[in-house]
C-alpha cells in the first residue's frame, strides 16, 4: 500500500488556568474565571511516501503575533519544534487558530503585569507541549486513508465595516455581501467510514462576547459537536478569511450567550454535515443496469473504488514583502514616542482603569517601534503563504487576518476546484486591508479608528501597511499556485 494516502488524527485539551487575561482592549471581559467549553488542538497528519505534513487546528486567537521587523515570529519556534517531533520540515506543520476571542492571549499580545506575562508565558509552554503531544499521537494513528471535499453555504456571517456620517464604525451592514461558503474535506478508511472531518467557514468567533469571563471554542466549538455525535469522528475547524465578518447575531452582549453560540454553531455544523455525508470516498456510480432478470427496472449501482488513494502529496511555502506607507520624520516620531510616555505616566499617577494604563503601555511601545522604523529606513513586513496540496484539494494558510473578498478573489483564480484559503495561520501580522479599504484621503496617523483593521498600531506595525498589500498577497499566492499545480 506504499501508493496510498495516510492519515492518523489526535486532540489535546488546552484549557487555560483561571485568571489569566483574554484577547481585547475593552471588548472581552478579563480575566478568565471559567471554562464555558473546552478549548482544543486537534491534529492531523497526512503522509504519502516520503512526504508528511501536519494540520492543527488550535482554539485560540492567534499562537503569536509577528513582528518580522523586529525578529520575533513566535510561530516559527512552535512549528520547529513540531517539525522535529515528527520528523519532517518546519513548512510542512500548518497551525490555524480558531480566532476565538474567549481564548488566551499571548504574551507578546500587549504589555501587561509580570504576574500576567508569566501565567502567558506557562500558558504558552504548556500549549507547544500539548500541540506536540497531538502531532505524535496522530502519527502513531496513521491509517490508509482516502479523501475527498464538498461545499455547501451558511447564512451565519455579517460584513461588520460601516460607516455613518464618514466615520469607520465596528458595526453591521445586512444585505452586504459577504462568503457563506463551507468548504469540507472528508478523510476516510478504506471502507469509508470517517477518520476526520475539516472544516472551514469564514467568521470571527465573538458570539461570546464582553460579559462573557469564560474561556470558550465560541460556534467553532459547537459545531464540531454537531459533526463528532453524528459521525463518530474528529472533526477540525479552520478559520478562514473572516477579517471582515462577524456573527449575523452579533457580538454576545449577554452575560449568558451559550444559547446563541449554540444555536451558531449547530447551524454551520449541520452544514457540514449535510457536505460530510455526501461525499463518498468508497464507492461510485456505476453503470445503470437491470434490476436483476427484470428487465423494466433500471438503477444505477454504487461500485468500490479499488485504485491508489493519493496521486500527488506536496507542500511549499512563500515568504510575500509588504511595503509600509510613508513614515513620519524622525522629529515628529521622536514627538509621538515623548507624548505616549507622558500619557502613561499622567494615567498611572491619576489612577486610571487598568485598560485606559495598558492602552498607554502598548502605545508606548508602539511609538518605540516606530522610531525604530524611521531610524531603519524602508522596513518591510513579511507575510507567508504556505501550500497544502493533497490530490485536487489545495489548502493555503496565510498568517494574516484577510478579507473575505481576498480569499474568494484567490479561491475563485485558483486552478484547483477545491481551494481552501484560510487566514490565521502559523501566526499573524495582522489585517491585510485591501486598497479600497482605506480611508479615502489616506491612513493618518494620529486618526482614532474604530475598525480595527485600521489601528495598525495595535499589531503593531510603524505606520499602516502600503494599500498594495492585499494585491501583493494575490499575487504571490498565484504564483505559489501556479507551482504547485505542475
């Protein structure tokens, strides 16, 4: 069976210690008190040959925030550790996080107390430990395997960039387009019966919302359940290209929102299913044939597939160079830095809330970025695209939070019919707005926005990302595509 697809799947439980801060300014209630759902990382290896590559699908946020410009790619030490476990390149381990916003947030997320940093710190340890734990395991579990993919849609997304009286708003805007597509990847035995379910749906994870103390896998979490008590199997969510989109029902302003989490997730999760069970990996359509000796009655049989599983397994990765806009003076950056320090230090002598001193800690140190950046000269980004490719299914994870028009523009020129384009993946260096995004008379720097696609200070970067970012993205990833392809 040398010729035929592998595939062994495994989960760790992730949960956080109480107390520890979740992602958000204002937006999520801190510090964790509860564990509302476990939050999880569930692994799937596939292998072909000589070739392996890992998928982990993680319930948090993100696994690290990167910051090229300064040499911190915190994913990268998880997916070298990863990598060495099983044996295999550190470009072939692809971790996407849920976005969960009822996750933990990393300790490079923004400043915080030293309890704070070291509960984030352990959090962080504990959680590469488990991702390699799920690694192995699933590669202990390797099984011959087939695979197949389908696509359904779910209503449950709302393009969440509105604008009233010419200002940005954190909002809904019904009616707007948006990308209800589900796209599922189904790995079986050679009988049929499922090994593991994929699965990926473009939407921020926030219906547990500011009230909600709770560590939580949000409608992702829900979802999966759906599919697990249904088919017997794991099943792994992927975030998609949700930059833009928030749930249709809102960010959970209750101080309960289970029922309105649960009610998002089991409608996408009975999409999945109703994609899930369609796909048959076992069996075909034969030729359509007398019923026996009756010779009036004509059906159309299902016949096994007896030929090799995997065609052709491979993964590459590309690394993209992002522009920044036009940065400040050094004067007015030195102004800037100056100004967010005295701001801090007015806070904390007047006793300010504890979010109004840590939003003045993290613009210090991003004002100090920024004078790094002027004092550098033409800094640049790096953002990373890798590919997945297994048969006529290719997967692209990009560690950036994208917008859904970019991941239907790059879905829609792919040559693969099966194209997964997910954001969120081995880390993230933020929003990649497109150019029509952007305020119409340009970026400013001292404008308060309120999408948080444009507080480019906030992930951090200098200034805003050049408004060809997003077509860079295209483009590179097309020419990813395009190799991939021969």
């Amino acid at each position: 069976m040398s010729n035929y697809l592998r595939a062994g799947v495994a989960r760790r439980t992730i949960n956080p210690p109480l107390g520890i801060r979740s992602p958000g300014f204002r937006l999520f209630g801190n510090p964790i008190q509860a564990i509302e759902s476990d939050l999880t990382a569930t692994a799937i290896v596939l292998a072909h040959e000589n070739t392996k590559f890992v998928i982990i699908g993680i319930d948090l946020s993100n696994v690290g925030i990167d910051l090229s410009m300064q040499g911190q790619r915190p994913a990268d030490d998880m997916r070298a550790l990863i990598s060495q476990a099983l044996g295999i390149s550190p470009t072939h381990v692809l971790l996407n996080t849920s976005h969960t916003h009822s996750g933990v947030a990393m300790p490079e997320y923004m400043p915080d107390s030293p309890e704070q940093i070291s509960l984030k710190k352990d959090y962080r340890r504990l959680l590469i430990s488990s991702l390699v734990e799920a690694a192995r395991d699933a590669d202990r579990k390797l099984q011959p395997a087939r695979i197949g993919a389908g696509w359904g849609e779910c209503h449950i997304g709302v393009y969440r960039r509105e604008f009233r009286d010419s200002r940005d708003v954190l909002g809904e805007v019904p009616g707007h387009p948006v990308d209800p597509s589900v796209g599922v990847i189904r790995v079986d035995d050679l009988d049929g019966s499922p090994i593991a379910i994929l699965f990926r749906y473009s939407c921020h994870p926030v219906t547990m919302g500011p009230r909600s103390m709770l560590a939580s896998s949000d409608y992702p979490g829900a979802a999966r359940d759906v599919i697990e008590k249904n088919l017997g199997c794991l099943a792994i969510f992927l975030q998609g290209c949700g930059g833009n989109i928030n749930p249709l029902v809102g960010m959970g302003y209750e101080v309960d929102c289970r029922d309105t989490k649960n009610r998002v997730g089991m409608t996408l999760g009975s999409e999945v299913l109703k994609v899930a069970v369609s796909i048959r990996t076992n069996l075909l359509p034969g030729k359509r044939c007398a019923l026996g000796n009756i010779p009036d009655i004509l059906f159309t049989p299902w016949e096994p597939i007896h030929n090799e599983t995997c065609a052709y397994l491979g993964t590459m990765e590309v690394t993209i160079p992002l522009e920044y806009i036009e940065m400040p003076t050094l004067e007015y950056a030195e102004e800037i830095h100056t100004r967010w320090l005295q701001i801090h230090e007015e806070r904390r002598q007047r006793g300010a809330q504890e979010w109004e001193i840590r939003i003045a800690e993290k613009y210090v140190q991003w004002s100090q970025i920024l004078l790094d950046a002027v004092i550098k000269v033409h800094p640049t980004c790096e953002l990373t695209v890798q590919g997945l490719r297994v048969n006529d299914i290719l997967i692209l994870g990009i560690n950036a939070e994208v917008f859904f028009e970019t991941g239907i523009t790059i879905r829609t020129q792919s040559s693969f019919q099966n194209t997964f384009v997910l954001g969120y993946s081995n880390g993230t260096i933020g929003y990649i707005p497109r150019a029509q995004d952007f305020p119409a008379d340009g970026w400013k720097l001292e404008e308060s926005y309120a999408v948080p696609d444009l507080i480019f200070q906030v992930h951090p970067h200098p200034v805003a990302l050049h408004p060809d970012s997003e077509q860079r993205v295209i483009d590179g990833t097309m020419d990813l595509i395009d190799k991939l392809t021969k």
